[in-house]
C-alpha cells in the first residue's frame, strides 16, 4: 500500500477553549490507514482474548480493558514519535502495545509470568516500555497526571524538544492533585498534553454525577483546551500533533477525547447497571472507531472487504499464537521476589513472611 | 445461623443509620452502584440520596468534607473504596480529625468512621495492597479496628459508629464473601463490642498467636495443625489494633511464656513489633523462647501468583514459628 | 450613637465572574459603624501587642499576626449572624475575635496558659469557639476548605438554613483539595462561601509567582465568583450578605478579598526581602482599612476625632490589662498532657516518653 | 573546625548540584526566599531558576512532578517545607515512587530524595511536630535516613542524592542552627557516608542506647551523666532507618545486654518496638533486662511549655531507664 498523501476531514468539528483549533482535514495515506486498522484490530481482540482469559482464571485481580477507545491510542502515536512520552493509568494494555509493546509480553504479564513487560511482577495496571517512552501503568486514579508534566519536566530540563502525554479518565479529571500540577506545568510553560480520556464513565458513575462541570477540555481554566472525537483515529492524529506544536511553544493544553469503553470498568463490573444497553449498541453501531476506519478504507477503495477481513483473520491468529506462546511462558523465580526492591540493594538482608525461613541479601 | 462479613456490614450499617439520622455515608459508588463490593447494598434506596452519597473520587476533598460535618455533630461513616486511596486523604484523618479534640482542649469531638477494606487482596499487584494497620495505629487521636468474623464485624462497625471519636475500620476484601456462624445475641440490633478488646478465639496452653482480621483465620487454621502435634496454642483475635489489648495479650503470654505474632502487612514497625516490645516491657520474665514474628514480606507486592502467595503470611508459616517457639524451652545459651 | 440608616457607597466596584455583583450602596448606621472602629482597632493593637509577647519570648512556635487584614474580619461578622459557620488558617487570632472572643483568651491562648481558648494546648494557630460557630484555626494550608464545604455540609443536611465561610489565602487557592472540596459542593449545592483572603502573598511568594491565574474569584470556573475590596469593611459586609443568600439557593460562590497583611508571614519572617517597603507604607497610607472607617465616621460627623483617639486609648488599656491577666493565668496541669486524646478514653493507658514513669488512664 | 547542620547540608547540596547537572532542588521557598529555614541559601543564584524551583503550596502536585522527572533520569531534591506536608503527597511517595523499581521490574528507577524537617519542633503544636521516621521505614523501596551531626548531614545527604532509590531524608529544625566539629575529610567533596549503617558515637559496655536525630544529642548528654555513676552508656547514631543496622545494634547488644531506644515520635508501631523486636529475634539470649523504650507521649503535640516538655523525651528520661536497665542484672522473677 502507498505513502501518497491523502487528505480526510474529520466526521466532527473540534471545540475549542481559549485557543484557535486545528484543521479538520486531515493529512494521511494509505498506509497509515490501513495500519490504523491493524492496529485496532490487533488491540480489540486482544482485549477480547483478555477478558476470556479472565474469566478461565488465567488472569487473576483487576483487568481493565480498552476496547472501544483504541481510536485514542493509535491516533496518539500517528500524532507523536517514541520520544515522547506517554503516562497512562491501569486501562494500560493498549497503549502499551501503541508504544511498540507485544502481544506475548502483554499475555504473559496478566498472567503472571516471566515473560511479561513487567516480568509478571507489575500485573494488568503495570505496563511499561520505557525504551519507547512508555512510563506506566498506575493503579492510583489521577496521579499519572502530576509525573507526567514531571517526565515533560525533565524533557525541557534535558533540552530534548519532545513532549508528554498524560492520559487519564473522565472520573480522574476531578482530583486535586491535576489542579495542583496543571498550574505548575502552566507556571513552568511544560511541554505537557493532558489527554482526557471521557469514556463518559468513572466505574459505575456517569461523568455528570461525578462532575458540576463534564466539559473536561474547558476544566484548565487558563489552560487551552480542544475537544476532539476521540472515535476518530484521524481526528486523534489531528489534535495530539497539534497539541504536541502548542504545548513546545506555550505551555500545556488539555486534549478531551469523546470515548467510550464497551466493557464493564473492570471484570468485577457487567457494565450494565449504570447504563443502557442500547447506549452501548448505539455507540458501537454509529461510532466504532475500527468500523469507521473500515469505512474510510473501503470509501477510498484501498483494500478491499475481503482484504480487511483477511487481515482480521491474520490478527486472530496472531493473538492465539502470542497467548499460547505465553502459556508456556514460566512463572517468575522464587527469588524474584527480593530483586527490583531496589536498584541498589547495599548487601542488606530482606525477610519473607517467615524471616526465620526466608530472607535474602538485597543486591 | 450463619451470615457472610458482607451481610454483617452492612446490617449494621443500616441498623446503625436507622438508629441516629446523625449517620450518613458517603464514599464512590456507594450509592447507585450498591458499593464497589456491595457493603452498602440497599441503603441508598433505603435512605436516600441526603443519607447515602456518591462521591467524586476526591478522597481528599470528600475526607474533609466528612471530618468537617463530624465537626458540626453528625456522624458520617466514609468509605474508601481500599484503604490504598486514603493516603490521598491521610491528612484529613490524621492532623484534621485525630488532632481536633486534643488541639481544641475538648471543644471539636469528631465522630467519624473512615472504612474500606485493607491490606491484599487477590493478585492486585503493589499498590492496591497495603495494609494501614500499623501506620494509623501509630496515631494518638484515632482508634483503629480490624474485624475478623461477622460477630467482629457487626458488632465493631456499631460501636465504631457509635463512638464519639475518629475511628479507622479495616475490613478485609477477602472475608467478606466469608461465612460465620452467628447467635442471636450477634444478631440483637442493640449488639455491640467494646472498643480495646482483644478476644480469646481459641484457648491454649502453651504458645499465644496473636492476629488480626485474615491471618485470625489463618492461625486458627494453624492451630488446629499444632493440636496434632500436641501443641495447644492460643489465639488472639487483636479486634482493636488502637487501643491495643495490651493486659489480654500479656496475660496470654504469661501463661503461655510463647509468643507467635502474625500480620499481613510489612514488618518493620508492624503491630507484631509493638507486641514484642510490650511482652518485653512488661512480661519479659514470662518468655521462654524468643517472640516469632510472621508478617508480610519486607517487598511491594507482586502480581505473579506465586511470587504473592510467598509475600503474605501462609499457615505453615504460623505452624512453623510456633513449633519454634514451643521447641525451644528455654532462652537461646547466649555468651553468658 | 443611633442606629439609623445611613447608605455609603463602596469606594471600588464589586468585580463579578458568572453572577450579578450586589449594589455599591452599603446600608449602614452610626452604631455599626463605630463598632467597625472599634473592633478593628483592639484586632489592630492586639496583633501589635502580640508582635511585641512574641519578641519578649512569651509566645513561642509560629505566630501568623492578620494586621492589616481587620477589615475580612469585621465586615464579614456585619453581614452574618453566630449561627453561621466560620472556618479560617492558621491567621486566626482576629477571626477568633470577631466571632466574640475575648482577648484574654487570645493572649492567655499565645502564651500556652489554662485560660486559653484551648487551654494553652492549641496555641497560635488552633484557636475555636464552637459555641459561636468558629470552627478553627487550622495549620495544615488548604486543609480548612474541605471541612468548611463539610460544615456546610451538615447545616444542610439538619436543614439549619445557615452558611458556612471558609478562609483561605491565596497560597492556599491553588490547593487541589480546594477544587475537589468545590465540585463537590457545586454538585450538591451546599451553602458554603470560599473566601479567598488575597493579601498578594503565600509566605515569601508573590501571587504571580504562585499562581497562572491569580484572579482568584474566577478560579472556580463553573462556580460564581466576586472580588471584593477587602480593605473596605462595608464592601466586605456587602459581599458576605449577598454571598449568604446566593449560596442557600444556590449553592458555593467565591469571594476574593484583596487584602494585605503589614507583618511579615510569621515572626521569623521581616516581611521585607520578597516586597518593598514602598509597597507596604503605600497599603498603610492609602488603603488602611481602620484609616478608611475613621474617614467615614468623620466625613459624617458620627465622632469626632478626640473620641476616636479616646476609644484607641481605652483599647490599649484593655489590651494591657488582658495581657497582665494572661499572665497571671497558670500553665495547664501537666495531668491535662492526656485529657482530650479522646471524647472517651475507653479506660485505656497512655504512656509518656518513659512508659515505666508516667502513664495515665483514659478518662 | 565547627560547622553548623544548616551548613554542611547547604554545602551537600552545593556540591551535588555541582557535580551533577541532573541534580536540581524543588519546594516552596527554596528560591528567592532562600528557603524557610535557609538551606538553600545562595543556590538560587549560584544554579539559576532552572535548578532551583519555587513551587506553589501545592505538595501533591510537586511531588508527582518531582517523581515523574526522576522517572525520566534526573535526580530530584524536593524539600518538605516540614515533612508534616508530605502527607498530603505521601501517596506519591509511596505508590509512585518506591514502588515502580519493583512493579516495573527493574525498568523505572526513581533516583529523588525527599527531605526537609522532620518530628517536633518548638511550640508549634499538633499539626507540625509530627515524626514520620517509622511511618515511610516500614516501607519497601524508600531508604530513609536521619542525620544527627554535621558529618551526618553531609555525608548523609550527598549520599542520599547519589543513590539511584528514593530516599526520605528526615532532618531536624532545631539541630539547623548547632555546631559540630568537622574533619578536613568530611569537608571533603567526595565525602559521602554509607547508606544503611549506624555509627557508634561513644563505646560502652553497660548498656546500649539507640536513638536518630536530635536524640542522639540527649543520648550522649545521657551518657555523660550516666557516666558519672559508673556506668558506661554505648551510644549508637542509628543513621539509616531504612535499612535498619540491625548487625550493629545486635552486635552492640550482645556486648552490653541491655537496651534503651529513644526516638521522639510517637511509641506505638515506632523504631523503638522494631529494635526491640529484633533483638529478641537475633539476640534474646544476651538480655539481662527488658529493653526499655524511650518515645514521645502517646498524645497529640500540646503547645504549652510545660506540656510539651512532658510530651518529648527528655535527657532525664533517658538515664533513668538506662538506670533500671542496669541495676536490674537478670531477667525479672517470673511465676517459673
Ligand atoms: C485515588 C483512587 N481512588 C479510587 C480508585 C478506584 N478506582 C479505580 S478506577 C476508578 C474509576 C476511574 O474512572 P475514570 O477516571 O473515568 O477512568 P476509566 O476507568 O473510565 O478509564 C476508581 C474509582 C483508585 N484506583 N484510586
Ligand atoms: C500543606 C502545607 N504546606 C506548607 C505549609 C507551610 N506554610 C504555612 S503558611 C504558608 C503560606 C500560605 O500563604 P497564604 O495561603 O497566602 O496565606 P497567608 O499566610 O498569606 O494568610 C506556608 C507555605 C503548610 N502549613 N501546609
Ligand atoms: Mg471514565
Ligand atoms: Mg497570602
């Protein structure tokens, strides 16, 4: 496929607050369309995988799934390079596999392996690829906000020209603690994207119940702030490069992304209490982020039906192999239990449950 | 009858909101959604939106909003969805609601309850499985209860919302899809505990295991082990870890002169420590073998099912450092 | 001197942000007018005199003295009532005051004596006087916002029909608490009024440096907000009437009071390293919210200057004779080192630094 | 030559800041105003505002910054104002910072210190006298330190900024402004002292007295007085709380038999019961007579004077224990 240039306008407007929106059209090309597609389809049916994983118990604890907002981590990446950063919270997997992570690191973390990005230590909420600029995975609600504008921090202290994004939820958007490093990144001028993912929903509380005020992109205050279709990959693309422009010449910007996640928040949660079922099938029948970009595809007649569905069928298969693979995967070490306590250790000893029993000497 | 740590919960809770419209709860999802693990099912419809209130997940601010209406008299019982989310609100409950009373020469009594569950649970990695027991303890001001059973769980949640001071109640996610047994006094609503006392789960006679929420299951289970071994162990269910039962713990050691404590969370400066010291401080003629401490490991907590099963206390652990500690009759032969 | 009416404009506009600012015209009379004075005077000397205990060595940790500040104090009391809640920092001593305490207890307070208002074991910053609704003295900054919105909290919900402010600086109002305390307020319209005591500096920090946006009325964003001429008692009193009202049928509002404090931080601080002296004695000659009211009493004919100079001959007699009385107050008795840990002590032993020593049971 | 604690830590800071450009200093106050109790006095000028940042009262949101950079490589100094505001950010120290080397296995290092006073200072009451040693040393992944002496502060300090984990630096208002003397190798810019070890600051063979920070001072004082009736105190600086020395004070334990631990904050869950605790685990057999343990007042900081004298070890407090430590020369009578 080609690497002609291709132009799409966005299917919606950006809104914008205190600051002049991007275009809506779009500059892409085949390729990068065709690989959005991939891309979503990989990370949908991973997610998929993951949730029958679960539910055989090979998965144990918490497991958010990102399926319905693949849109806002491959727009992101389309917008950005492996420089700069991304922080995210424990709805990790995907933007994790945006950064380059694999299908097999990826099963055989949530199963609690070795081969895990995280060695099976870190666990679902715990992804990290920081070789590609990829800085977590945090369990704590909203506090992925302040260290990111921390890692854009140390990028402008370091003189690097890249950027950070910091994602986080609708429900995250209320805490303090995004106030507090908000005005300090605006006081510091930080190169600082905070990308509020509003997948409407913060567990079980719909974003108004939560909110006095849900127009997250508006919620800076003196902060820019654009609202984008957060279901149009395009779109995502548009807005995070933008943003990436901004933020290197004036300080932060909030990117609001209208999302949605078709699962429940977690796999305690059916998903189904606190909303409707016709919300969720009216969402995934007009606003499917993959199915939108099959449409662009098809529309412009750069693969066929069959093709994508081929592809889909590759993918499939793909996810099978990296989960069997992953089966295979040994679980980590008993003594992996003392290592990474610290990076320095200084020879001191560090005890088990039973210190009579266990202990180790610290490396 | 039997009746599940969940039921226990929330019955009192509803007996106790039923009791005093002083009491109101407020936490995330505690309303519509019933309660992230559903302690609070039923109330909302119950009582109301005014009597049970969804919060923003704000622990700092819907902490100080609690401690100050606790200020003006009511008594609000705010839940942390785990107990991980309170160091966003740890401030609050230390010099905001710990401190008031004292700061105030007795002018601003907080009765609060800050509750959710606390420590690990199954295979949610490092920072959703701490255990607070020991720091909140630490605190002066504040009175902090870990239930074990649905007696401990009914009867402490109504004298902890009873009470007229700030109080830390330290539930355990994995006992409360737990079953106990429950009399009818259990199941009075005037039932009650007192705050301070340790309970006697299991008599013995020659080593005291001291525990607290679901390492008291664990010891017992421990207990009946060593029993074939022909070794009676006593069991202490702590119930209250501020006021600690110190005279219980020391009478148990006195007569038993063995001494296993067992904790879930990290050791140093763990409840097990304090024991120690107040065994040496006031009964150290007593021991014959060094006190054994069983607690969490001294690492963050995994994820690899494994690796967590070796980060927290197992009953051979307790098995093991009992029979240590009955082993040996007298002090270790030192340089002496 | 009578109590009829008597209508004085505001000597700046009221600035609004989301709500319609009230009228100018303050309705007033003699009476109130000389208690101004008056109770801003002893706040004036007391706070002289306590510099002056302090660098005598009978006040001892902190001491945040509010000269200058007298008028939030006075104006906001004219336009409430004793049923209305009041919260505030560590700058307490006046706010104490106005709410009806007394000096004695202020300074027997500062000097760590039974006579205190918390029986010496508050000190500076821990002042209360529940039974006029003032709830603290607080020495944690920001943390008086939360537990104001939660005094609101609870006249709302025993449908008392009152209001609670709460006093902040602004230091404090870029505490992410503040924004979590407000959206839940907002959302559940409690009857809380943040009063955002703008003396233009957080310690030795210029608000500018402080804050992206120093406009403090506006940093609620979705919440109402005024800025108010916090050196004119009767536009404070203006303020806090319209605030009372706004707030029962419509939930939170912001006041910014624009301050200033003559004194620096607290004792340690000389207050003149971050600020000119310019810029101080330019506060004092032009703006002096005790110079204001005298200008008015006298401007019309409600005192002449001679009785005004008698009234602040008199308010240093009572300060003196408070401060001897203070004095002759005792140190608490050491067994009051275990009273109130708790309501109820449950029986319980308490131990001092040596255990084997002292030890007391809980009452 | 005399050096005052403000001094060498300014100078640590000076030199690390010079050492290594990675290193930068944060907080509220550490700029124009020099800082609020002067340790960063000149740095401002020296580094620029790019090295030396003022911050906003904002310790949630500066601290995640501060993580969030050392996550990217470089080496954070974030002052407390005093280490009572830590707790409002005390959930990034926790969970952010000395959790992500292990959740990460290894991938994210989190090279930041965090440091500023730490415990009671002088007539500033409940909400800004706390002392949270025993709060972040129970801790996995924090090293946390606590200087007594200039040597200490320096030596201390410049190794706390070169070490690649978070390390809590607790240091002491009131020790700021006194004077020790200095070697020509401590004023040395190479000067760094082990992470981990404690100091023996007076041999003895009578009994042995741990105590950090300010303690150290009584418990020298102690010593001397001790001295004076025969009986010789060994002092030992703990330095590190985490990790704890625990070979040296068994080791010094067993040469004297008998222990006292002071420390100023509060008893319960404190670094006096983990020392107890671990010498009845290592070296129960050596004690002639119960560990007796020196802590602050189970109370709420009063203001008073006098009460706050009471609610604080005091030199008095300290040789009265060592005393009945001494003359108690075997294990109490017991019902044996
Ligand atoms: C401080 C804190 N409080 C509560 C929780 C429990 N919790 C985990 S996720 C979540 C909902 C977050 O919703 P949102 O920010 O909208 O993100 P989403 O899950 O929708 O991606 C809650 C309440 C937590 N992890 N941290
Ligand atoms: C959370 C917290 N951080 C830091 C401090 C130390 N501190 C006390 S007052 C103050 C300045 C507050 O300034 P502002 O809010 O403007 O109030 P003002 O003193 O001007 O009345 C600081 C930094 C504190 N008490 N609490
Ligand atoms: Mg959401
Ligand atoms: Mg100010």
């Amino acid at each position: 496929t080609s690497t002609d240039p291709l132009t799409i306008e966005t299917s919606l407007p950006f809104t914008s607050h205190n600051c002049e929106p991007p275009s809506r059209s779009v500059e892409t090309n085949p390729q990068e369309l065709i690989s959005f597609f991939r891309d979503m389809a990989t990370m949908r049916r991973m997610e998929i995988a993951a949730d029958s994983l679960y539910k055989a118990k090979l998965i144990r604890g918490f497991c958010h799934l990102y399926d319905g907002q693949e849109a806002v981590a491959v727009g992101m990446e389309a917008g950005i390079t492996k420089k700069d950063c991304i922080i995210t919270s424990y709805r990790d997997h995907c933007t994790f596999v945006g950064r380059g992570g694999t299908l097999l690191e990826v099963f055989s973390e949530l199963m609690g392996r070795q081969g895990g990005c995280s060695k099976g230590k870190g666990g679902s909420m715990h992804f990290y690829k920081k070789d590609a600029g990829f800085y977590g995975g945090h369990g704590i609600v909203g506090a992925q906000v302040p260290l990111g504008c921390g890692l854009a921090f140390a990028q402008k202290y370091s003189k690097d020209e890249t950027v950070t994004f910091a994602l986080y939820g609708d429900g995250a958007a209320n805490q303090g603690q995004l106030f507090e490093a908000l005005n300090i990144s605006a006081l510091w001028d930080l190169p600082v994207i905070l990308v509020c993912e509003n997948n409407h929903y913060g567990m079980g509380t719909a974003e108004w119940r939560a909110a006095k005020s849900p127009a997250y992109y508006k919620r800076g205050d003196y902060v820019p702030g654009l609202k984008v279709d957060g279901m149009d990959a395009l779109a995502v693309k548009q807005a995070c490069k933008f943003a990436k422009e901004h933020v290197l010449r004036k300080g932060p910007i909030i990117l609001e992304m209208d999302t949605y996640r078709y699962h429940g928040h977690s796999m305690s949660d059916p998903g189904s209490t606190y909303r409707t079922r016709d919300e969720i099938s009216g969402v995934r029948q007009e606003r499917d982020p993959i199915e939108r970009i099959r449409k662009v595809i098809l529309a412009h007649d750069l693969a066929t039906e069959r093709e994508l569905k081929d592809f889909e069928k590759e993918i499939r298969k793909e996810v099978d192999q990296a989960i069997a693979q992953a089966k295979e995967s040994p679980m980590p070490e008993p003594s992996e239990l003392f290592t990474n306590v610290y990076v320095k250790g200084l020879g001191t000893e560090a005890f088990g449950a039973d210190r009579k029993e266990v202990r180790a000497v610290l490396p | 009858k039997q009746m599940m740590v969940r039921e226990a919960l929330n019955s009192a809770l509803d007996e106790e909101m039923s009791a005093d419209p002083k009491v109101f709860l407020m936490g995330e999802e505690v309303g519509e959604y019933q309660g992230a693990y559903k302690i609070s099912k039923g109330l909302l419809e119950k009582y109301g939106p005014e009597r049970v209130l969804d919060t923003p997940i704000t622990e700092a601010g819907f902490t100080g909003i609690g401690v100050g209406a606790a200020y003006y008299g009511l008594k609000p019982v705010v839940e942390f969805m785990t107990f991980n989310f309170s160091m966003q609100a740890i401030d609050h409950i230390i010099n905001s609601a710990a401190k008031s009373c004292y700061m105030s020469a007795g002018q601003i009594s907080v009765p609060i309850v800050f509750r959710g569950p606390n420590g690990a649970a199954a295979g949610v990695g490092a920072q959703h499985s701490q255990c607070y027991a020991s720091w909140y303890a630490s605190c002066p001001g504040l009175k902090v209860l870990a239930p074990y059973s649905s007696e401990d769980a009914r009867g402490l949640l109504k004298a902890a919302i009873r009470d007229p001071d700030p109080v830390v109640f330290l539930e355990n996610e994995l006992l409360y899809g737990e079953s106990f047994p429950v009399s009818a006094e259990v199941l009075d609503s005037s039932f009650c505990l007192p705050i301070g006392k340790a309970k006697i789960e299991r008599e013995g006679k020659d080593v005291t295991i001291t525990a607290f929420s679901k390492m008291v299951g664990y010891a017992l289970k421990a207990a009946e082990i060593l029993a074939k071994d022909g070794i009676s162990a006593e069991i202490i269910n702590l119930r209250s870890i501020r006021p600690l039962d110190r005279p219980a713990i020391n009478a148990s050691v006195r007569k038993t002169s063995r001494l296993v404590t067992v904790e879930e969370g990290f050791p140093q400066h763990g409840v097990g420590a304090e024991i120690c010291a107040s065994i040496i401080e006031e009964s150290f003629g007593y021991l014959d073998a060094p006190v054994e401490r069983i607690a969490g490991a001294d690492v963050p907590m995994p994820y690899a099912a494994n690796l967590e099963r070796m980060a927290v206390p197992q009953v051979e652990d307790i098995v093991r450092a009992a029979k240590r500690a009955c082993y040996r009759s007298k002090p270790m032969a030192a340089a002496q």
